[in-house]
C-alpha cells in the first residue's frame, strides 16, 4: 500500500498549509509532493518556504516560483487588476534570502514516481511541457496531446488552475489538486479581485492498495478570520486586495 498526499499552489498562504498538513499527516501518507507555486502572491513566504523544507518533500516550480528568481513589474502593467499581482510578487521576492533563493533553484520541472506494476505518476505544475500551460476541463484533445508530447504516465498530476478536476485523456488518468493557499481563481488572472467567498484548503490524496488505484480530492474547512488576522501581521501590500479573495 502506498498513500501520496499532493498539494499545490500555496501562495505563501501558511496558515491553511498547516490545515492540510494537519490532515494528512493524521491520515498517515507516506510522503506529500508539491506541485508548486509556494511561496509568492501571499503573506508569508518566509514560513511556507522553512515549512515546505521541514517537511522534506519534493517541490516542483511553478511559474510563480519562477517569478520570484526573476521578480519586476513590468512596465506595460497599467491594469487597475493585474498590478497588484505583480507588486505582490516584488514584495515576496524581496523577503527572501539567498538560500531561500537557492532552495527555489532546486525545484525540478517534472517528478517521477512508480506506482508498482508498469504504472507511474509524472507531477508538473501546469503541463509536463511548461508550468504555464493549462489543462481544464474543456481544454481540447488536440492541445492535450500537444502538451503531453514526449511524456507517458498512468497518472498525471498538476496545479497551476486553482480548480480542482480529474479528466481521463487516452489511457491517462489527469488530475489537478486544486489549490492550498488561494482556492477557486487562477491566482495570475485579474478575476483573483472578485469576492469568491471561499472558506477552504484543497489537496488530494492518491492511494494504491493490491494493484486498485484511486484519487481523493478533499477540501478542508479553515478559519478565514483567524488567516486573516495572521496576515495583517505582515506588511505585504494590497492585504485589502488580497483579504477580498476570502471575505
């Protein structure tokens, strides 16, 4: 039996990363995997970076992780709802040290595991070809292939979407966990200003047991008050902006 719990899309969000954490480790997994984006877009990057490494797990980059190695807002961005996503960014690049920066350097592409048998699990972030692809629910089979191109799994696991989905593509089981730290929205998107209204942490937990193989995607319930009350200790700008994603 092995039992993988897979999390993703952080954004320095600490607070429903120790929920999730919480959760499994009462549900006794033998290693989580980090589909990425950890650290940038929320209020402690510090801590979700010295929490990620305390747990020893294999992280993936993100295109947001990405960004902190390389963080600037570009001049081009005037929109009122997309500045403070990349002036959010700054900030968190600006807090790290350069061994956090190190640590960031570490993360692979992709990430392999056997699942027993002739069956894998391939991890990425948003396609095995790029953390910036998107793959949803009603992204065509054409593109799909394209994205896949090169890579076989029997499982595929990602984030970059904030939504969680299982999609079977061929003879592939693709899944996305959804997101820890900012549930619902594709954090890149101006739409990450609306009132969402969002109460919950999202992760999944992959199972093999005699050879069965089954995914569970879970949301758990969080204290937004109580998050919210932790990231008014910070000093990240647009906290405003920010606090509308849960309230």
């Amino acid at each position: 039996m092995m039992r993988l719990g897979l999390i993703a899309d952080i954004h320095g969000n600490l607070f429903a990363l120790e929920a999730v954490v919480d959760e499994l480790v009462r549900e006794q997994i033998d290693q989580i995997i980090c589909l990425g984006d950890v650290a940038a877009l929320g209020p402690q990057p510090h801590e979700v970076l010295a929490r990620l490494q305390a747990l020893n797990c294999p992280v993936i980059m993100g295109n947001t992780d990405a960004w902190l190695l390389n963080a600037q807002v570009p001049p081009e961005v005037a929109a009122e709802n997309s500045r403070p996503i990349y002036e959010m960014a700054v900030w968190c690049a600006e807090q790290l040290s350069q061994v956090e920066r190190d640590y960031l350097h570490t993360f692979p592409a992709t990430l392999e595991r056997p699942l027993g048998g002739e069956r894998t699990l391939l991890c990425y972030h948003g396609s095995p070809r790029s953390f910036d692809d998107v793959i949803a629910a009603v992204t065509p089979d054409a593109t799909v292939k394209e994205m896949l191109a090169g890579y076989s799994a029997a499982v595929m696991v990602g984030g970059h979407t904030h939504t969680q989905m299982v999609r079977r593509y061929e003879d592939v089981h693709i899944i996305n966990v959804g997101s820890v730290g900012l549930p619902g929205v594709n954090a890149g998107s101006p739409e990450l200003a609306k009132n969402r209204n969002v109460s919950w942490a999202e992760y999944g937990i992959l199972s093999v047991e005699q050879g069965r193989l089954s995914i569970d995607l879970r949301r758990t319930p969080i204290d937004v008050n109580r998050m919210i009350q932790a990231a008014m200790r910070t000093r990240m700008p647009h906290l405003d902006w920010w606090v509308q994603k849960w309230k």
